[in-house]
C-alpha cells in the first residue's frame, strides 16, 4: 500500500523568501504524485502533478516541484512567496491500478510580513 | 460549470442521529471517493467506487455506508453519529483515465454533539 508522509507540520517564511515542502513516498511501482493546497474554509485545488518524463514539474501560482525516484521524494518550492500563499498543502501519491489516492498529513504554510 | 456539488455544506447532529451527505458531479467521471479531513491527519479516504455499481472499503471505513445511486451521484451516511465522527468530508472524483488529477467538492463541515 502507498503511503505519504509530510515532514513539516507547519512552516513560517518571510513575503518574498523562498519556500520548500517536503514529501516522501511510499510506492512499490513508478507513482502518480500531486501537490494541493488548501485555503481556509475551501476545498482542494491541484497545484501540479508527475507521471512520468521530466521530473522538474511546473505548476499554478509559480509552483514547482521536483521527483527524485532515488530519494522518493517529490518536493514543492516557490523561489518568493507572497502573503496569499498562506494555505496548507497536501502531497498526495496516486494508485490508479487499486483507484486510491493517498495523501500527507499536510503542511500549514504562513506569510508573515 | 459546477464539477462537484456536495450538500450540506454545514450540518450539526447529535450522537445517535442518522443523515446522508451528498455528492454529485457534471464531469462524468467514473470513479467516486469520500474522504475525512481531521487536523494533523490529512485526508482518509472512507469509501470509494471504481465505477457505477460498485463500492469498497477505504482506510476508515467503520460508521458508514455508501451509495453509488448512479454515475453521477455517490453518497455517504452515518447510521448513528458519534462525536469521532466529527470532521470536514471531501467528496472526490476521478475520470480513470492515464494523465488526469482527482477533484474535490468544497466540503462538509459535520459536527456531532
């Protein structure tokens, strides 16, 4: 079974500094992986996503995350974060073959001025 | 241009109480996914159907039960609430095709007293 874990539980970075959350997977077979965010009171919102080929991924607000299959390891940066990227984020692995989608306990990101 | 409907959106009962969440999605998506969100534990996936007609357990499943009505609807009850059943539920749909993404509905805050 696949399984997520999320190191950080909450992380405070300063409005224009960079930002990384971690992610480490559990999978026996080549994973689907996705980011989401979450801002208070709202559902999921994708951020990006890997299946295969490059393994440096872009995404939406500026996002982007990097699978290293080595480390299994599939971690989210933003070079300058702005106040509205408050949120928490999900990393999350999918197993399309057994239709489950398992995510991370999440990280709380907050912006201080 | 709704993608996922859950209702209610709020709803508060007392220890014994029974109720149904709703779920129904536009995007005739195959595959169907209730999931709990408590703080520091990410998401748990209760239930989930493949496809129309059929449904399986998921990590937490123990109080309650699903219905897969149709491809368009998915739905989740409580027969007899319990205050460990307090939480946030996620309704999720998935295309089942290669290169796609789960979505989410905007929740259900449940609060049992």
């Amino acid at each position: 079974a696949q399984s997520v874990t999320q190191p950080d539980i909450h992380i405070t970075v300063s409005e224009g500094a960079s930002l990384e959350l971690r992610c480490n997977y559990s999978y026996g077979a080549t994973p689907y992986l996705f980011w989401y965010v979450q801002s208070p009171g709202q559902g999921l919102q994708l951020l990006l996503k890997y299946f295969s080929g490059d393994t440096l991924v872009q995404g939406i607000k500026g996002f982007e995350a990097e699978f290293k299959r080595s480390q299994s390891s599939f971690n989210l940066r933003k070079p300058s974060v702005h106040w509205s990227d408050a949120a928490e984020y999900f990393c999350a692995v999918g197993a399309w073959s057994d239709y489950k989608l398992s995510f991370g306990a999440g990280t709380t990101v907050t912006v201080r001025a | 241009n709704a993608g996922v409907t859950q209702t209610p959106k709020f709803q508060v009962l007392k220890t014994g109480q029974s109720m149904t969440l709703q779920c129904a999605q536009d995007m005739n998506h195959n595959s169907m996914y209730w999931y709990r969100q408590d703080p520091g534990m990410g998401l748990r996936l209760i239930y989930y159907s493949a496809s129309e007609g059929t449904t399986d357990k998921g990590e937490v499943p123990n109080g309650y039960n699903v219905s897969r009505l149709n491809k368009r609807e998915f739905s989740l009850r409580l027969e007899s609430a319990a205050p460990s059943q307090t939480s946030v539920y996620f309704c999720a749909t998935l295309s089942g095709a290669a290169n796609t993404e789960a979505f989410f509905g905007q929740g259900t805050r449940l609060t049992v007293v």
